[in-house]
C-alpha cells in the first residue's frame, strides 16, 4: 500500500539528506584515473580538514561506514597485545571495545553508567599508574548515540596530559561530527573516526579518519595486519589524487556538495543550530512530559540525539512500532541494556524547528496512544516557548 506524505526521519543516522546534496549524487560515472579526477578528490580531502578543525593531521575516507574506521585507526597504527584504555556507557562505546578485543588487543575497560560519560578522573588515574606506558591507545566516544550522551574530549586530552601520558588518542566522532564542536588539533586527538550518515547528512557508506602525524608516525612501528584498510597504501595515491581502488563516484560528489552546504551556514552556526534545536527537545521532553532523558546530567545533554526514558511498565518499543506504523514516524531504538526503556529522538542534520516538531507530535501521540499518560499537545507547546523566546548563537 502506498503510504502518502514523506516518511519522517528522526532516527540519529542515517539523517535527512538535503535535496541539493541528492541532486548532485545524481551523476554519470566517470573514470576515476583521469587527469581531471584528481581535482575533486583532492578538494574534499583537504576540505574536510577544516570540519575536523585540523591543519597538521591527514584525512583519508574509505567505502565503509564508520564501524570500519574502528578498525582501521586500530589497526594502522597498533601491534597485537597492545593495551588499550577504553569506556562504555552505550552500545557504540560496547562496540568498540568489544572490536578491539576481537582484533587481538589487551582492552581495559571501565565501565560505566549508561547516561554518564568518558570517566575523565578514571582514565587520568589508570594513566598515572601506567608508569611503564604500557597503554598505547586510549578511546573515547564523543557522542554516545545509544544514551544521548556527549561527552567532553578537552577533559579527555587533559586526562591524559595531567598524566604525562604518551598514548594516542582515538575518538568517536560518528554522530557529533560537524553537529557538536570538535577540534582535532587543540585538543591532541590522534585518530578521529567518522562516516557520511549523520552530521554529514550523505548516505552511509564513506567512512572518514583523520590521522594526526603522531599517528602517523605510529604505523611505521605498527605491526597489525591490515589490507584493505592500510593507509600506507592510500596515501601513496591521494597525494596525487587517487585511490588505489574504485571510489564510489556519486560519494565524492555528494561530499563536495555537503562541504558547501555546511561552509554556505557556516560551520559554527550549524553548531549553534544543533544546540539551539536540542534545547528545544529537552524542553519538550523534561518540561512538557515531565519525562527523564536516559543522560544523568546537564553536563553530557548530547545537541545530536535525546534518549527518552518511557516510565516504567510501558514498552518504548511499541511507541516506536506505533510510530511508524499509524505516522509514518520513524524514532530511533532503544539499543541493547536501553532496549524498551528508551526511544530516541535524532536532531541531526538538515533541520529545523519546525521539522522537528514533526517528531515531538508524533513521539507525543504515539505515547498516548500506548497510554502513557503525557499531556496532549505539552511537549510541543514547551518546544515552541523555548524556540520563539530563544536564538540560535545568543550565547
Ligand atoms: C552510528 C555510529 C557508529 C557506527 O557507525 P556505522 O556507520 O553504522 O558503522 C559508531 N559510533 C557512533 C557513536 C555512532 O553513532
């Protein structure tokens, strides 16, 4: 049966794409070892420098999604029985960890609440005691996509500074790249990870890494092995503008023209726009609903994506089914220990107040709908108070 009107996206990735973003991937294949392909490859890959805030480090993008960039930045620059520090508080910060364990590294994780972040006193603690650095790398996931949790990595890179510690540093940057800040330089992060389908507002299906010098210095020791995803290989070609196998033509295309969309507003006001829209949702949600977000405290609020906490004996996941079934709604899951406690509102991406208030109607009556007793209409109002008395960049 054909269902009518546009499917509302409010899962935290894949994101709305822009029309002019779809309209450029709609391309002709070409040959991807002319002389004239260099000259799209190469403005994307120093254009992304400027998103990843970055003019020391080295950007390379490989077919994949971001899990694959995981396992590149691991792998590039590690040797097996490497320690490695890492936290988990959600299912992508798990996962992570889960992966580095399975590629034959010694992980030390600390766990952690589901609803906090990073534990930066932890990490600066296990650091200290390291006296041999015998911790290579150390992992944090800016934005915990499972929980709504964002995380501080200035704190992170202080951690490790306090510590005198000489461990790379990796970071998850999948859902808050180009939406929360991130500085790579400043902030000393050695491998950031990230893919097309979030912030980016492309399909999935490019992965991003940013690799600093010192990274790249550690993969001339580096013993793990690696294929596919050797950046050694990738960086003889892109000097000159290539890859060394086939790019995804469209992908490139599609890069440029959200590279231009994000410069057109700005990169600082797309974060004041996230913020802004963010806020909005949490106003619906804490003051509207009188619910709890699954983040524990003002201080990890993530701007990308809101994990609301259904009151107990009701099942998120029927809100979520209901959703898309009666409105073509469609909100993200409660992931793994969240499974049914939670639904997610994604705010990434190409939005607005307006568009948004499509999810908070439609989580709203979907609520209802399964008897959780919210006020109708109390998430929205609260959503419109806080945006028509407040500005994006007011500071
Ligand atoms: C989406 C996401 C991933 C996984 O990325 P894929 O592109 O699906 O492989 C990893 N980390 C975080 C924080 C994410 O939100």
């Amino acid at each position: 049966m054909r269902t009518a009107g546009r499917n509302h996206l409010y899962v935290p990735g894949p994101t709305n794409t822009p029309d002019r973003i779809l309209r450029a991937m709609v391309v002709a294949q070409e040959d991807h070892r002319s002389p004239k392909f260099p000259e799209l490859a190469l403005s994307v890959l120093n254009d992304l420098k400027k998103v990843f805030k970055t003019t020391a480090g080295t950007i390379f993008t490989f077919p994949a999604s971001g899990t694959g960039m995981w396992e590149a930045a691991l792998t590039n620059t590690l040797s097996p029985g490497d320690k490695v520090l890492c936290s988990r508080f959600g299912q992508f910060s798990h996962l992570w960890a889960d992966m580095t364990q399975r590629l034959g590294f010694e992980v030390q994780v600390i766990d952690v609440e589901w609803g906090s972040g990073v534990p930066y006193d932890q990490y600066e603690e296990v650091l200290r005691a390291d006296k041999e650095h015998k911790i290579k790398a150390v992992l944090a996931c800016q934005n915990e996509t499972a929980t709504g949790v964002t995380s501080d990595i200035g704190r992170v890179r202080k951690a490790i500074d306090n510590a005198n510690h000489p461990a790379l540093l990796m970071v998850d940057t999948v859902s808050s790249l180009v939406s929360i800040d991130f500085r790579m330089d400043e902030w000393g992060v050695d491998c950031t990870v990230a893919g097309s389908q979030k912030g980016f507002m492309l399909p999935a299906g490019m992965g991003i890494l940013g690799m600093s010098p010192k990274a790249l210095k550690a993969m001339e020791t580096s013993k793990s092995r690696r294929c596919y995803f050797d950046i050694g290989d990738m960086q003889r070609s892109n000097v000159n503008g290539y890859f060394p196998y086939t790019p995804s033509i469209p992908m490139l295309y599609g890069m440029r023209e959200a590279l231009d969309t994000i410069f057109e507003e700005g990169l600082e006001n797309v974060f004041a726009r996230h913020e802004y829209l963010a806020r909005g949702v949490r106003a619906a949600v804490l003051e509207g609903w009188n619910l709890k977000l699954c983040a524990n405290d003002e201080q990890w609020y993530s701007n990308t994506v809101s994990a609301i906490v259904v009151p107990e004996g009701f099942d998120a996941a029927r809100v979520i089914s209901n959703a898309y079934a009666r409105y073509n709604l469609s909100l993200g899951a409660g992931l793994s220990k969240v499974a049914g406690k939670v639904f997610r509102i994604g705010h990434v991406g190409d939005l607005n107040a307006l568009s948004l208030m499509s999810a908070i109607a439609g989580a709203e009556m979907s609520m209802l709908d399964n008897g959780i007793k919210v006020t109708p209409g109390s998430g929205v109002a609260a959503a419109s108070t806080w945006w028509r008395t407040h500005a994006p960049n007011e500071g």
